[in-house]
C-alpha cells in the first residue's frame, strides 16, 4: 500500500498492523483455496498464485487493484483508502531460491512499471 512510509512511527506501528491484516483479509476472499496471500516487511503484502502465468496475474492482480483501491479499511476511528503497486515474479525456474528471491524479483518488477 502507497503512504504507509511516510506514516511509519512507533506509535502508528500498531494502526498500520491492524490496516495490513484487514487489506490481507480481504485479498484472501479473492484468492483460490491454493494460492497464498501473506503481509512482510510491516508495509508489503506477498500474494503466491501457483499454477498461473504472468499474463493471469497481471489481469488478477488489476482486478484487485479496483477492488482494494475503492475499498475504505475501517481500523477503531481511523478510515483509510490506500493505492497499490504491484510486482510479479515468475516461480517456475529450477534454480528458484524461494522467499529471497520472489521479493526481489517482485520488486524489481514493480520499480520497472513506474
């Protein structure tokens, strides 16, 4: 989500978990019964979805892109309405190195759409 960053302090550490975890859930209801949805890094959210090219998720994620972005994420008496940028990285190589990897590479992807 845009805006967290600059909003990162100790004692928004709480709100903005609670914000992560409400974003997460409601990207979990989107998701298949196989793929993954998970928060790292306090500000980011992984999403696995095995089985499905570059060019589907691309559609999904833009999908979700609408869904979340028009989405107001109620958190005690704070509203939020957040933007989201998306990066994909491919799974399918042998030489694959898991969580490492898939962040890096999903990040990069995301740095390249800007």
């Amino acid at each position: 989500p845009h805006h967290f960053s600059a909003w990162k302090t100790q004692e928004n550490a709480t709100t903005i978990s609670l914000v992560m975890e409400a974003i997460t859930q409601k990207i979990r209801r989107e998701l298949r019964v196989m793929d993954f949805c998970s928060v790292y890094a306090e500000d980011h959210i992984a999403i696995a979805l095995p089985q499905t090219d570059r060019a589907k998720a691309q559609i999904f994620l833009e999908r979700l892109r609408c869904i979340l972005e028009t989405k107001l994420f109620i958190v005690g008496d704070k509203e939020f309405r957040t933007g989201f940028d998306f990066g994909i990285a491919d799974c399918t190589a042998k030489e694959w190195n898991y969580s490492e990897q898939l962040f890096t590479l999903a990040e990069h992807d995301m740095t390249n759409q800007k």
